[in-house]
C-alpha cells in the first residue's frame, strides 16, 4: 500500500470531526417516483381510452349535440341535386315564413338569436314554429361563400331552442362523409365533412324519419350553447366555420 502523503493524513484525521448530514432514505424516494410514475401511465391510459371512445362513437354513429342524432350509413349516399328556383326560396327550402329581421325572430322564436359577425348581417331571415321553433339566417353566395344545392344560398345558420326537447334533426352520414368532435368556444360540436349527408326530421306521425328539405347537404358545424342549439352550413373549411362559430353573438 502506497504510503500516505502529509495532506492526506491529515484530511483522513479531520474526517470524525465533521459534522456529516445525515444519509438520505433512497427507498421512500423510488416509491415516490414509481407512483408519479404509475399515475402518469393512468393518465395515458385514460387519454387513449377517451379518444378510442370518441373514434368509436364516430365509427358507430353515437355521436350528437342535443336536438341532433348523427347516424353513420355503410353505403355512400346519393348526390343531392341542385334546387332551380322557380319559386320563392321559403317556400322550395320549407323555412317557413320570412321575417322583417332578426329581432322580430327572435321574438317569435322566443330565445335570443345569436348573427355571427364573421359572416355579417344575413341577408333573409326565416322562421319555422313546428315541429320546434327554428330560426334561420341565409346568406346569399359570395366569393367567401359559394353556393351549395341551392343556387341562392351561401350559407345557413340556422338556430333551436333544445334544452328540452328530444332529438327532432337525424342525420344521415355515408361513407364519404368525415364525421369529427371538434371544441367550439370550449363547448362540444360536431363536423360533418366531404361528401354529402342527408337531414331528417323526427318525429313523423308514423314515429319514421322523413327527408328534410330544409337542410342543404353540405359542410356542417353542430355546436350547443346555453339551451340552444346552432347549426352553421357552407362550403368553407373546418377551421373558417370554426372562426365564423366563435363570432356568433
């Protein structure tokens, strides 16, 4: 064994002199790290159930936003044929009777009706009283807004009371047709994209679903704010109708 030198002898003589801290419990430690650990793998585990759910749900056509049922087919849907205006468009898209504005709607309707002002003040305004009282704001095409079946409409925003009721919308999805969650102003809604679907409205008489005029088979954000339920159609992307939903007031 080397001899020590001066130095080192005399640190290996300070040493009982110190006052060490005491060694630290390593056990308590990993256990401690091990259930941050298991915690995080829950929380994964959670986060993937929850969004397999929500894939599935899409897949199987359980999704909905109250007064709305999205059902999903397993066979491509029809194209809808494009509406020739020989009549007035209340009449031939059956919105019922034409209002003198908003706020006259909104007084039949008996909520308030919210305009989005990324699309500006509607230029016709329509309200139905049955089977649920249903405003609907139509703009006419514009570059922004092409038109859709309807050569007169650009875009739909049409708006019920639905706190209360059943589901009286259906609609019907092919498989052209991308069905996706999306959060509008932190609240769920509902995005139908691609090929056309189809809109129903319930209940009949006979208890069966009935085509639905009304409803062009377009782009289509469902969202459901404050007993109220808003339905946005145009041919715009997911993200512009998204922005055109945050500016509903």
């Amino acid at each position: 064994m080397a001899e020590l030198s001066p130095l080192e002898r005399e640190l290996f003589a300070l040493g009982p002199e110190i006052a060490w801290p005491p060694t630290p419990r390593f056990t308590p430690l990993r256990r401690r790290r091990s259930l941050v650990d298991r915690r995080l793998v829950i929380a994964l585990l959670a986060a993937v159930l929850a969004a397999a759910l929500a894939a599935g749900a899409v897949a199987a056509g359980y999704l909905h936003v109250p007064g709305v049922n999205i059902q999903r087919s397993s066979r491509p849907l029809p194209a809808p044929t494009k509406n020739l205006p020989t009549t007035s468009l209340g009449e031939r898209l059956d919105l019922g009777g034409s209002e003198s504005s908003v706020a006259a709607a909104a007084a039949d309707a008996g909520f308030g009706v919210r305009v989005p002002a990324g699309l500006g003040q509607p230029d016709q305004v329509f309200f139905k009283a049955a089977p649920v009282p249903v405003v609907t704001l139509v703009y006419a095409p514009r570059p922004d807004l092409p038109a859709g079946s309807d050569p007169d409409v650009g875009a739909l925003f049409m708006e019920f009371r639905s706190a209360d009721s059943t589901p009286f919308l259906g609609k019907l999805a092919g498989t052209g047709t991308r069905i996706e969650q999306v959060s509008v102003g932190g609240t769920q809604g509902v995005w139908l994209e691609g090929a056309p679907h189809e809109v129903f409205v319930e209940p009949s008489p006979s208890g069966n679903l009935a085509p639905d005029r009304v409803r062009l088979a377009g782009n289509t954000l469902l969202w459901y704010r404050d007993g109220v339920t808003y339905r946005l159609e145009a041919n715009v992307t997911k993200e512009r109708a998204l922005e055109i939903a945050g500016t509903a007031r």
